[in-house]
C-alpha cells in the first residue's frame, strides 16, 4: 500500500513523516483540548485549567527526572514509594519540630532538606547497585519500591499524620491565582531541559542510552553519568513527596501508588524512546498534560478509576509497540 510522505502543492513542497516527528505530540495535546472543550463545557474554565495544572505538577516533576534515565537506558520503578517516604518524612519531621518549639519556617526548612535528602539517597543507592553489580535496573528498583514502602509505614507505624500546622501552604499556597506547586513544577522543567539541552552531562545521558558500547569507547565514565541521573531524580521525586503530602495536609502511608508509571507514561507519550537515547523535556510535558487532559475528562465524567487504570495499560502497550516498531524500521 503506498504512503504518502510529502505533499506538493504549488511548487511548495510539505514533508508530512518530518511535520509528524516534530510536532506530532504537540498536535495531539491540542486535539485532546479540543475534544475535551466539546466534551466538557467546564473544561476550559480557568478553574479548571489551574486544576489541571496542580493535578499534574507532581508527576510531572517526577517524569521531569524519569525521562533523563529513560533517555540514559535505565529506569525507576521505586518513585511512587519514594515519593510516599519524601511526604511523610517531611511533614511528619516538621510536626515534630513545631511541637518542641521551633518555627515553622525553620522546621519546613529541615523538613524539606531530610525528605529530599532521604529520596536522592535510596536513587544513589539503587544507581550504585545497578552500575556496580551491572544488575537490570527493573529489578533493582523494584527491591527499592517495597524498601522504600516499608520505610515509610515502619515511620508511620501505619498511621495518618495529621495536624501538619502552616507547612501544609507548600502544597496548597499561591501566588495570585497559580499555585506554588505549579511554579516548582515550572522551575523543575527549566532546569530539566537545561541540563538537557545546555549542559555536557546531557550529552552523556543521550550518548550511554544511546549506545552504550560507543559511549564508553568514546572515553565516557557511564557509571557516574548513571548515578548522578538518578541522583537528580531522586531529588525530583523528594520534592514531589513533599508537594504530594503538604497538598493533602497529612502524611499518608499508603498513597502515591503506581505513581511511577503514571511518570513512565508521560515521558512515552512524549516520545521518550524505552530503548534509551531519545526524548525530550518538551515532548514529557505534553505527555504529562495529554494524561492530565484525559485524567481530568474522566473525572468530569464520572467515570470510575478502575477503567482509567485499563486505559493506562493500554496506552503503555500501545506505546511500546510504536517504539519498538520504530526502532526496527530505524535499523
């Protein structure tokens, strides 16, 4: 069956396969505005927009972090966990300062610093074990997700935090009409695509997911390009935990699960290849704001949370056969 690959009209000439490698996603996130507008006339409310923005500010910082190793060829399947430990560490280190006496500020400052601390040390430590051992990053941070829930409700005996006090405005304050948590969320892909796109260490990360062999050929340290990716990541995913928890006003044990594949879509649906080598921090926003799109839908609809977890496998395998099937057109 013959394709059509350029289109020709008026002696101007329009490379369709190319328009569709480069702004493809873009205009799916638009069709998705589109028909969510048609769907929902709440939708375009800017109620609801900044909603939507909040709603995906926390996986978006974590898929901000997930795409960098995806795009070294490694991946991350402990950050829900994680992100659970981060929350509960910080609201519940803040509770306890604040009863002893101490200010707020002061004990949010500790609060923040031993959650973001305690997620970029259980990163390093799956890093070191994957580059160390040359054990598969699947399994190595899937040790990792039930370390870290553990952790978290030996912290919590299983327990609620409650009565947080002020340090609960990190996730629920404003500026105006937007939200902190979506100005990190904005910061955290500034300095995502800067180190991306700017830096040297991106470069790295393109050329290890790349091709591994050439990359470390070429005189490229891989190890610590690994460690360090999952180092910024994990420092990504301590301050999710600390916007997820402060935004609920409590610490809770047992949320955040599978928030990690919620990341992992974002950054396919992006583009970001499972292969390693190709992604990018653009194409991960407008798969995190595509998820959030659908997510939002779903909700205004009324439709339960059992079919939106189907939808989400689905869009995983469709996601990776694409890729697959990309990459073998590719060789």
């Amino acid at each position: 069956m013959m394709k059509i690959k350029k289109i020709t009209f008026g002696g101007i000439s329009f490379d369709i396969k190319n328009f569709y490698n480069k702004y493809g996603i873009l205009c799916v996130m638009v069709l998705m505005f589109v028909i969510a507008s048609f769907i929902s006339p709440v939708f375009l409310t800017s109620t609801n927009l900044i909603n939507v923005l909040t709603q995906i500010s926390v996986v978006t910082i974590v898929a901000a972090g997930m795409t960098m190793l995806i795009i070294s060829g490694t991946t991350d399947l402990s950050a829900g966990s994680v992100v659970a430990l981060a929350g509960c560490l910080c609201v519940g280190t803040c509770k306890n300062l604040i009863a002893s006496g101490m200010g707020t500020v002061p004990a949010a400052f500790i609060g923040i610093l031993v959650a973001v601390v305690i997620a970029a040390m259980c990163n390093v430590s799956s890093a070191v074990i994957i580059t160390k051992f040359e054990a598969p990053p699947f399994i190595v941070t899937l040790a990792m997700m039930q370390i870290a829930r553990g952790l978290v409700y030996i912290y919590t005996n299983g327990q609620q935090i409650y009565d947080i006090g002020n340090v609960a405005i990190i996730g629920q304050g404003r500026i105006g009409f937007i939200p902190y948590s979506v100005l990190i969320m904005l910061a955290v892909l500034i300095i995502s695509w800067i180190i991306l796109n700017k830096l040297r260490f991106g470069r790295y990360l393109y050329a290890v997911g790349g091709n591994i062999e050439a990359a470390i050929a070429s005189g490229i340290r891989t190890s610590p390009v690994i460690i360090k990716s999952f180092l910024i990541h994990g420092v990504f995913v301590g301050i999710a935990g600390i916007l997820y928890m402060t935004r609920l006003n409590s610490g809770q044990p047992a949320e955040a699960v599978g928030l990690e594949f919620d990341a992992i879509i974002a950054a396919i649906v992006g583009g970001t290849s499972f292969s390693g080598g190709i992604g990018t921090i653009t194409g991960t926003i407008c798969g995190c704001v595509i998820i959030g799109i659908l997510n939002n839908i779903l909700n205004l609809m009324f439709v339960q949370s059992y079919y939106q977890q189907v939808i989400k496998g689905l869009i995983i395998v469709t996601a990776v056969i694409l890729d697959i099937k990309t990459k073998v057109k590719k060789n």
